[in-house]
C-alpha cells in the first residue's frame, strides 16, 4: 500500500473486487473463501446481511457438485442464492427447527455433501456445535454456520465474522430503490492468526462483493497485520 | 382414460361413439359428453399387470416388462426345453385364458413388439423374417414425431427405405435420434454394446424396519434409483435393463426386470421402481414388508450421458446419498429444491418442489413481469406475509415495530403500486423499501395493514 495514497486512492488500489466466494484473509488483502474442511461462523440479527454473505461462500463449490442450505424458520429465499451464482440445479434447502433432529441431519449431510449453510436453531448446545464442526474438519466439508438469536460458540469457527453494521445506499426519502450495501464485519479466529479485524463488504446485488481491503482494518486495541 | 390430455384407452361404448386412442381429450369428451374420464394410473396398471407377468415366468424366466401391459420374453433359452417356440406361444396363451392377449414372435425386440401390436387379440404373429416384416412397416414406428414427420416431407415411408440409406448420411444429417432410427429399422434394437458391467454397481439397502406403507417403499424406490443412476454415470454408462430385487420380511425375494428402449434416467428409474414395488406390495407379494432392496443393471452401454468437464460426479453421488439419509430423519417433505418461475413478488419468483420429484411447468421465467421488485432479491421471505407496526408522518414511514420495539426508520422508497389480480378478488398494494439501524425490509401496504414482504439479509 502506498503510504502517501489519499483515502480514496486507497480505497481504488486496495480495492479486491472478486466473487463473494473469494472473501478469505491472505497476506495481500482480506479475502474470504469456504475452503474444504473449514468452519465459518457468521453472527448477527436479521438484517444484518448474514445470510445474503454465507450463500454467497456457497457459490463457487456449486460450480462443481450439489450445495445445501439448512433453514430453520422457512424464510430462507434461494431467488437470493441464484443471484449470487448458485445454479437452480446444484441447491438443496433442508427445512429443519428440531434442536434434536438438526445435528443428526447436519452430520449426515457433512458425510456427503462438500459445502454447506446452515442456521443455528434455539437450544443447540454448543458441545453438539463443536462435534459438527470437527466432523466437517475430518470430512474436509466447508461449513457456515449462521447464528441468528445467538452468536456461533467461540472455538467452532476458524474464521468468526460478526456482523457490526450496515449501510445501505440507493434510497432517499421517498426516491430510488436499494441498490449498494456495505457491510462492516469484525472477524477473528484461527483465519485471522488470533487478531481481531474489522473488514468491510460491498454488495451491489449481483454475484460480485467488493471485499474493501486496509480501509478499516484496525482493531480497537491492536495493531492490523 | 387419458394420459396427458390424450386418449390412452376406451372401452367399447366409448369406441362406438367414435373416440379412439391417441385421439385429444377434448375432442374425446365432445364425442362422449357423459362418459367417466379416468386419469392414467401406471402403478395400478402394474398392480393389475402383475398376474400376467407371473404366469408367464412361470413359463420362461426372465422376463422383461417394458411397460405396464406390455412383456418382453427372451425364449431363446425355452425352445429346447420345449421343443418350438410354437409350443411355448401356445403354452403360455393357454396359461393366460385371455382372448385380449396379442403375442409377436421374431427375431428381436423392435419388430416382436410390432409383431404383437399387429396381431388381432387372442392370436399370435410369427415372424419369420425380421427385416423383410420391419421394411414393411409405416415409418412411424419409430416412436418420434418430429423425425417421422422430416422423413415423410423427404418422401421415406416406410422402415424399409429408411434402412436403405446409407447410415453415415442419416447420422450426420439427423445425429443421434437418426442413428437411432436407423438401428430400429435395420432391426438392431436392443443390441447394447458389449461394454462390462462396472463392478460394484448394484446399490441396495436394507431396512430395520420392514417397509409396509406406501409413501415408504415410494421413498426408497426413489433414493435407490438416483444411487444407481448416479454410479452408472460415474462411471460413464447408462443402463437399458434394471433388474428389481426386494426381500420381504419373511425371506421370500421377488426380482422383475424392467427395459428401457433409451437409457434409463434416475426420474425413469424411480417410476418404475415405485410402480413395481407398489404392485408387490398391494398384491401381498413381500409378506411382511421390504426389508431389502436391490437394483442390479442387466446391461449397460456407452450411450451414458456425456459427463460436464466441470462436474465432479462423486461429489453429486455422495451428496445424493446424505441427501437420501437426511430425508428419512427430517420427512420427505422438508428436503426442497427449487427452481425459477415467473412473478412480481420475492415469493412468486421461486417454484418449490420435493427434492426427487419430477419438474412442474414454471410460469415463463423470461415474461416480461411488469412492476417485479427489482434486485438484489431479500435473502429471506416469509411464505406467510406477517404484518408488521409501521408508525406514518404525513405519508412517510418513521418508526417500525421489531418485536417488541420501535426503532426508527432511517431511509425509504416507494411506494410502487402493484395492481392485484382484480378477477381473484386481490387488492391493489403499495410496496415500500424501508430502512432502518437494524437493516432493510420489502413492506407492502393494504389499507392499514402493513405486511413484511422480505428481509435484505
């Protein structure tokens, strides 16, 4: 990064725009990626635009086998995940709310299927989270995992992404429409080599996210690596 | 009885009053206005079918059912045991009592079938020579609309000048469904090639629990079939013959091949599978119930599917299988796949089905669709619109109620008014984006009834 670069020209050059599935951490800029055998946490309320992200981490896996979202309270729209390049064909969506029958199902699936979101129900325990989540490290299936009531347990996730802000652009009192979001999210885990760091999204509605690299990536506290 | 709105069978009041098979069903019904319209039933048919198959394999083993209703026996292996394939026609129109019962004999699959639908009921129709008979034939024979039509505007009308073109031009002018043509009227169908069975193809399972009900049986028929269609196409083929094999509760096995003139597909597969099974299992032919099924491929080919280069084969036969086992814990009915379908709203825009289940007709996709929300889509959309507190100044939304708290409302736009389907008694609705600190939602407006339409999550 060039030091003397305006905030702007920063913002030009520092830019990553990749597919959504890209969003992993490398020693360039903050990319993300759902690599086999990783687990990633994603917490936040509804609205946050959680969901909108782990979908997106589904897409490029989806070029090459089935994908499958697991939804707990019915709402979850796949029109959302066609936009963001999941083929029709490749997206199964598993409706289940049972805190008893969810970990047995998410086991199942983890036997078979590559790449997988899922939504956390209530009651969950978080030694259950902890036995999925090595199960999908030892079948080498990449795992989000959503929590929407409570946050993913620390330790289940090597990359924790928490939902901080968001911001949306295209309105105005009464005019346009929703076009652009930018999403301010902290992330920590093993992914982050135990630092803290707060990385912004940019989604446009299509199946690219502009992943905002060194705009705000210092942590309170701790320096940025 | 009609099958995708065409006649398939009528009985003979029906016949007299003019209706004929592959007639449309309107035009059936205008000829019978009070006449009872059955839809086609091809489990029950099987059901009914069953006796008949059983008698005849009594007679000569292995025998093949092509459809319900129709029967392919391979009696090469029956003439010396017999002593003529006349002794063995007759022997099994003896067993059968049936004066509707038409049998063909020839030399292969294609012209035997042609040679049945051509003899009168209650007799037999030899073949003696199986080139000079299929020459003879009308051209549609072969089964395929559009090629028959193409080949009588060329002037070829029958099977016998189709086979007296050179293969090669009929190949490259018609591609696969020309060749294809051709080998049935040259009299080379069902000839697969000699390609080895892979090993390890045959899928099964066993139950714990004996499979009794229906919806059941209909389930593993279908999970079976997808795991079989699945290690075929691993492995690069495709099969014509599938053998069904079920265990009842008591030990007693029941096997039934089922031939395809295409390769099977997994859709194909789990009809007919499920149709056998149903039939064995009304009929009390597993007492007890399945506790094993298996399905083995009779033969195979390398006229599979051509295998995407981007496609990782094993990855959807591993998926299919947890998918399978996810199915039997949460219920058939909460594993979903959907696809796009036309409409304005979030909700409209996607047609949800069982996963396994054949594709409905979606609404055109590619229509127009005046006043659709635009993208990017909510990621989450209630199918129950639930109403939401919305506090209005002066027109504009201020406050929104999420639960138990008002938070306010940062921006919006709208409204955009979607005119309902007056017809339907639906109202005309304004549509709002508003946004607030906790995120943005897609609201519509009724009176003073404020519905949630999506979340942006």
């Amino acid at each position: 990064m060039n030091a003397s670069a305006s905030p702007i020209d920063a913002r030009r050059i520092l830019a990553e725009q990749i597919a959504t599935h890209t969003i992993t951490l490398t020693d360039r800029a903050e990319l993300l990626q759902l690599e086999p055998g990783r687990v990633v946490g994603l917490s936040g309320p509804d609205g946050s635009g959680l969901t909108r992200l782990g979908l997106s981490l589904l897409r490029e896996p989806a070029r090459s086998a089935p994908v499958v979202a697991v939804d707990t309270r019915g709402w979850l729209s796949p029109a959302a995940a066609w936009e963001m390049g999941i083929p029709p064909g490749r997206l199964a969506v598993i409706r289940c709310d049972d805190r008893r029958i969810w970990p047995q199902a998410l086991a199942a699936l983890i036997g078979g299927v590559r790449s997988i979101y899922a939504e956390l129900p209530a009651g969950v325990t978080d030694q259950a989270l902890r036995r999925l989540a090595a199960l999908a490290r030892r079948e080498r299936t990449g795992l989000v995992l959503r929590g929407v009531d409570r946050p993913v347990p620390s330790g289940v996730a090597h990359l924790a992404i928490s939902a901080e802000g968001i911001e949306w652009r295209g309105v105005d009192q009464g005019h346009g429409r929703l076009t652009t979001r930018q999403m301010s999210l902290l992330a920590s885990g093993k992914a982050m080599r135990g630092i803290e760091r707060r990385i912004e999204v940019e989604d446009d509605g299509t199946n690219l996210v502009r992943v905002v690299g060194g705009l705000a990536t210092a942590s309170p506290g701790r320096a940025a690596g | 009885m009609v099958d995708d709105r065409r006649v398939v069978a009528a009985n003979r009041a029906a016949r007299q009053a003019g209706v004929v098979v592959g007639m449309a069903r309107r035009e059936g019904e205008a000829l019978c206005p009070g006449g009872v319209i059955l839809d086609r039933d091809p489990a029950r048919e099987t059901l009914r079918f069953e006796p008949v198959v059983q008698i005849v394999e009594a007679i000569v083993p292995r025998v093949e059912v092509v459809a319900p209703g129709s029967l392919l026996v391979d009696i090469t292996g029956a003439l010396r045991y017999y002593g003529g394939e006349q002794v063995v026609v007759e022997r099994i129109m003896e067993r059968l009592a049936d004066p509707g019962v038409r049998i063909g004999v020839a030399g292969g699959p294609f012209a035997a079938r042609l040679a049945a639908g051509s003899a009168a009921p209650g007799t037999v129709h030899f073949v003696d020579d199986d080139h000079a008979f299929l020459a003879s034939q009308d051209v549609s024979s072969i089964a395929n609309e559009d090629l028959v039509a193409i080949f009588r505007w060329l002037g070829i009308g029958t099977l016998g000048a189709l086979s007296s073109l050179p293969r090669h031009a009929i190949a490259t002018r018609f591609g696969n469904d020309g060749l294809r043509a051709h080998r049935l009227a040259s009299g080379e169908e069902g000839r697969v090639s000699a390609r080895p069975i892979p090993p390890d193809v045959d899928v099964d399972e066993q139950y714990e629990e004996p499979l009794v009900l229906l919806e059941h049986v209909g389930f593993a028929a279908r999970a079976l079939a997808h795991r079989l269609i699945g290690a075929l196409a691993a492995a690069g083929t495709a099969a014509h013959r599938i053998e069904v094999e079920a265990t009842a509760a008591t030990g007693e096995r029941r096997s039934r091949v089922w031939r395809s003139k295409d390769p099977f597909t997994a859709e194909m597969l789990a009809e007919r599978v499920w149709w056998q099974l149903r039939a064995w299992t009304e009929s009390e032919g597993v007492p007890g119930g399945i506790i094993r099924l298996r399905l083995s491929p009779a033969d195979v080919s390398g006229t599979g599917r051509q295998l995407g280069f981007f496609e990782d084969t094993v990855a959807e036969i591993e998926a299919e299988r947890a998918l399978a086992r996810v199915q039997a814990l949460v219920g058939h009915d909460q594993v979903l796949e959907a696809e796009p379908a036309g409409g304005r709203e979030p909700g409209e825009r996607v047609r949800w089905r069982r996963r396994g289940e054949p594709t409905d007709l979606p609404q055109s996709e590619g229509a127009p669709w005046p006043g659709a929300t635009p993208a990017p889509t909510p990621a989450l959309v209630p199918p129950h619109r639930p109403s939401v507190g919305v506090r209005w100044d002066d027109g504009m939304p201020v406050q929104v109620r999420l639960r138990s708290r008002w938070v306010p409302v940062l921006n919006w736009a709208g409204p955009w008014r979607r005119t309902g389907r007056w017809w339907e008694g639906q109202p005309d609705v304004d549509r709002y984006q508003i946004v607030t600190s906790a995120g943005a939602f897609l609201c519509e407006v009724d009176g003073d009834t404020v519905r949630l339409v999506g979340v942006y999550d």
